[in-house]
C-alpha cells in the first residue's frame, strides 16, 4: 500500500513520528511538502507524480495553509483514502465555524458572539456575566485566547481587536477549576483522554504553554459526543477539548491538524503507530476504482 503525507515544508515532532511508523508498515510512505504541491488540470501534482495514484493521503494541513490545503484535498476527493475531509480543513481551523457547525448539529458548545466592531456589543456587555473569554479564530496552543474580568477590559481588548483588523470573537466563560479533557478521537472511537491541569496563574489548561496532563477515562456521554463531534466536522482523527461545566460537558474546540506528544507522553501510548495502523485498515477496505464502490463504502460510513 502507497500513501503520503501532506503538510507545511517543516514537519513537526507528530510529522516524523508518523512517517517513522509509516514506513514500517506501508510500501512505500513519504512526505510531500505543500510548497512543492502543484495542481494542475484538476491533478495534484508533487515531482511530477500525481497523488490520486496512492492509496491514501494523510493531512497535516496548519492554519498558515488552509486554503491551498483546502484545494488540495478538493482536487483528491474520492480518488484516494483521506482520514480528513476536505472542509475540515477550513471549518476546525476557524473556532467561530467549529462551533457553529457543533451547535447546529445538537452538541452542547459555549455561547458565542462575534462581531467586525466593539461598538456593536456595547449593550451586549451590560448583561454578559464575568470573566468572558475574548479569542482569535485560528489561535493554538492557548495563544489567542483572552479572558477579561470585566467590561472595561473587554472593551479595550476589543479595541485592540478592531485596530488589528481582526474579528471579534467572544466566548460565554465556562466555570472550571483550570481544567480541560482532551479525547483523542480516532475513526468512530476514542483512543485516550487526558485531563489538562492550567499552571497556576493561568486559566488556559494547554499543555504547551505549561498544563499538566493526567490520564483519564472519560464516561459514555462525554465519547459519544467527543465522537459525534469529530463525525460532524468530517474528521476520522482529531482532538476535541471539552470543559466540565456546572450543566454537563461543553466542547469548547476541535483540532484538525491534532498534536499528539502531549497524549504519548501523558498515556505512554505510541499514538502515531495506531494513527497508521487506522488508516492502513480504512484505505485497504475502501475501493475507489469504481463509483460504485465508492459510494457503497460512504454508504457504510
Ligand atoms: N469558553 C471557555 N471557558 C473557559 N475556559 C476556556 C474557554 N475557552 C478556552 N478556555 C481555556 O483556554 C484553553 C485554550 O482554548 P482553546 O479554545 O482550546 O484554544 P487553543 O486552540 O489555543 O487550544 C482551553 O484549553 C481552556 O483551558
Ligand atoms: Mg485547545
């Protein structure tokens, strides 16, 4: 079986991971750098070869090349086994259609209010209930997110907002005690949770900038909406943050493009090895020679 990644031309820790337990398991398994990507005449094109001749593609696409992305996994859909679809890309890289797309399909997410100026909320802030949380659409990592304690810092860092040209993005204020769960969802399953623990003097629970990870096991609602919500973005690997809040589990985030050395390290779990191992079995029961195959297998999915 033949297949590659597609992602930003320096491949982070989970890129070499992946392509060091790839190539113990694939024929033949490499990296195709976006910048050298061509699409021409409705091919992907990398050296010269066209990528809807492997089996599979794995995506590692980051915010920084989502559109190009986009169209990449566009031009390849139905041609060849992909754990991601192609508007996932678009849609978890942007925490505004996350979450509307989570709320639209029942799934319990935190009030949201986005606007392209301050002016607009100024009676909203009146009734708001304090901290709220202030954050950029594409941020990671916990960088992007703001909380302020009360309207007079909303509205300043809301000015700051509108003079970046940024949209503003709000976020009703889950109450926890620093803490987050990170479910690692793979294909229709829950592979690991960790609980994130914020450093103290922080509110944010990310491991990068500081959270520890303990694991967990998260109880039947909260895998079936972890697993619900990675179904409704498209996404057969990904991870979902959700908040225990005082009225049951919120999702506050998806990632698509998902960071996995914080569960490796967390679950000694070799986390690369069963992201291949899911997409060795998905790309060898998926036929695309024929479309009627094809649809037979998005039928079973
Ligand atoms: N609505 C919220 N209520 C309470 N805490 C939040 C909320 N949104 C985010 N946080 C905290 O901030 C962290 C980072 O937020 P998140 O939206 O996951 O951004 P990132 O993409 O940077 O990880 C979360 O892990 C959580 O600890
Ligand atoms: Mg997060």
């Amino acid at each position: 079986m033949k297949g590659c990644i597609i992602g930003p031309k320096i491949r982070s820790d989970c890129e070499i991971w992946l392509l060091e337990e790839g190539k113990k398991v694939f024929d033949k398994f490499f990296y195709a750098p976006m910048p050298s990507i061509v699409i021409s005449d409705g091919k992907v094109l990398f050296k010269g070869k066209n990528l809807a001749e492997l089996d599979f593609v794995l995506p590692r696409i980051p915010r920084t090349y989502m559109w190009f992305g986009y169209k990449i996994l566009k031009t390849l859909e139905g041609k060849v086994y992909m754990p991601i679809e192609p508007r996932s890309v678009i849609v978890s890289h942007n925490k505004f259609l996350t979450l509307l797309a989570l709320k639209e399909a029942g799934l319990p997410v935190p009030k949201t209010f986005m606007a392209a100026s301050r002016g607009t909320f100024e009676n909203l802030l009146d009734d708001m209930n304090y901290p709220v949380v202030i954050k950029l659409l594409y941020g990671s990592l916990g960088k992007g997110v703001m909380f302020a304690d009360s309207k007079q810092s909303a509205k300043s860092l809301m000015d700051t907002l509108e003079r970046l040209k940024e949209p503003i993005f709000l976020e009703e204020y889950i109450p926890n005690p620093g803490e987050d769960i990170r479910v690692f969802v793979l294909g229709g399953g829950v592979l690991g949770a960790m609980k994130r623990t914020a450093e103290k003097d922080d509110l944010r629970a990310n491991i990068g900038i500081g959270g520890i990870g303990e694991p967990i096991k998260v109880d039947t609602n909260m895998k079936s909406i972890s697993i619900k919500a990675a179904d409704v973005l498209g996404m057969d690997i990904t991870g979902i943050d959700i908040i225990k809040g005082p009225k049951g589990p919120v999702i506050i985030e998806a990632n698509v493009n998902v960071h996995f050395e914080g569960l490796k390290k967390t679950l000694g779990m070799n986390v690369a090895h069963e992201i291949v191992k899911y997409v060795k079995d998905e790309a060898s029961t998926v036929d695309y020679t024929t479309f009627e195959k094809f649809m037979g297998w998005l039928k079973r999915k």
